[in-house]
C-alpha cells in the first residue's frame, strides 16, 4: 500500500522546495506573499523627468532601459538593509492628507535607491530618512501618481507585494578575468536577493560575497569558462540554478539573462 503524508509534511515540502532549473525547464511557483500595511510617509527627488533616479544605491543603471520605469523608491536605512532590500516592490497609499488623490487606491514601486540619513535636521523636520524611521523618498512621476506635489511630504501606507516581472533574472557583467562583480536585476517574487555562487566550466560552486545594492563578486580566475549561478531569495527559502547562463567567452559590460525567476 502507498503510503500517504500528512497533509503538514506537504505543506512543509511545498514551502521548502528549492527550484534547480536548466533552459528547458520551467521557473518557480511562487510563494511570497504581501505583508500587512503599515504607516509610514512619503518625500519625492527629482524633477518630472525622473533623471535624478539613474543609477542609484542598488546599482540598476539606466532604470527606463532595465525594465524599473519611474514607479521606483529611495528607501531611508531602515528599510533598505544594507541592500538585501533592493529589487523589492511596495504597494503605497497616500493617507489621510489633503494632497492625496481618493481616487488612486494605490502605487506600486520598486526599492532602487538609498535615502540615507540627515543628521543634521531632526527626523521630524527634514531629516526624514533617519533611524529608526521608515520612509520613502519616491521618485516625482511616482509621487504624482497619488498627491499634489506641493505638499512635499504625506502620510503613507505601505506594504511589501509581489514584484511582477517579465522574463528571467537578468546578470550584468563587471570586473576582469580574476574579479567578476554582477548585478542582479529583474528579480521576480519577493524582487531581493540574499546569497548567490558562480560556477565555471572547470570549477566547483564558488560563493560569491555581498558587494552592495544588489551586487555580488568573486575573486577567482573564471576567464574562458561558461558560468552558471545558483541564487537565494532574501525573502522567501526559494532558490534557483540557471545552468551556462554566459558563454565561454563571456565579457565584462554585457548582461546575460536566464530563463529562470522567483514568483
């Protein structure tokens, strides 16, 4: 007789499925889920053309050609975690002002940038991103969305969702032959990344460290070897192999996408 789990033991196998996908396979079922809403408030940078959001503490580059938009944040310290939290997408909803406009429920954006501390203004005037405040300094065709600019800064609330993406997770190339520095972009699910390893050709999993933002680095000669990367989910026990995601031949300055994303 065929033995029948517990319907716990399910779940607890569901929850803790690691995805390991080569091209021809299909990518994750997704697991993250939205957060409860919490208060907050809400600043903007820039001007209507959302030029001043480029580049960025989590290393995205041209935001508009990376597939972000101008829906993304700056997030103050406390939410942006030393980076683990970049590529994460928040729901915000302006709250009980009068620059708030009723009929836009709400926004959602993705975390590419930093706010960081102004420790010369109090927290309650000016110095918006201190610790321990949790704050978003949106960018202004974002902020538009939701409330007259004039008012500078509203009451918000917020919660973390789903980052909806299309395609795979993609992997731009920095570095040299002896130092291959990536950044991860396009991250579907909970959008943050916690651990990644390289693999080359004619070598065993390499761990790779914490760069910043949403970058990771090894130090070891990878040069003329096709690659492969294993990545974490910060956010959710999911991880995923995409198998000779760069060539041999492989160069700095190019991106490489996979087939492969949390959802």
């Amino acid at each position: 007789m065929a033995s029948i789990l517990p319907f716990c033991s399910l779940l607890l196998i569901t929850w803790m499925l690691t995805i390991i996908g080569r091209p021809e396979e299909a990518a994750a079922t997704g697991i993250f889920q939205p957060s409860q809403w919490e208060l907050a408030h809400a600043t903007f940078y820039g001007d209507e053309t959302a030029s001043a959001t480029m580049g960025g503490a989590c290393g995205y580059g041209n935001l508009i050609e990376n597939g972000y938009g101008t829906d993304t944040v700056a997030l103050s310290s406390t939410l942006f975690n030393s980076g683990y939290a970049c590529g994460s997408c928040f729901q915000i909803k302006c709250y009980q002002s009068s620059a708030c406009y009723y009929n836009v429920p709400f926004i959602t954006v993705t975390a590419t940038n930093l706010c960081p501390p102004n420790w010369a203004q109090s927290s309650d005037n000016g110095g918006w991103c201190n610790p321990p405040r949790a704050h978003f300094d949106m960018s202004k065709p974002a902020f538009m969305k939701f409330a007259d600019w004039h008012a500078g800064i509203v009451p918000v609330m917020y919660r973390r969702v789903p980052c909806m993406r299309s395609g795979g997770i993609r992997l731009r190339f920095e570095g040299n032959g002896y130092w291959l520095l990536v950044y991860v972009m396009n991250v579907g699910g909970g959008g943050d990344i916690s651990g990644m390893w390289v693999k080359g050709s004619q070598t065993g999993w390499i761990s790779m460290s914490h760069n910043w933002g949403a970058t990771y680095q090894a130090f070891s000669a990878l040069t003329g070897q096709s690659l492969s990367f294993k990545i974490t989910s910060y956010s959710t026990p999911q991880t995923v192999i995409a198998w000779n995601v760069a060539p041999p031949n492989w160069s700095v300055g190019l991106t490489y996408s996979t087939d492969l994303n949390f959802y």
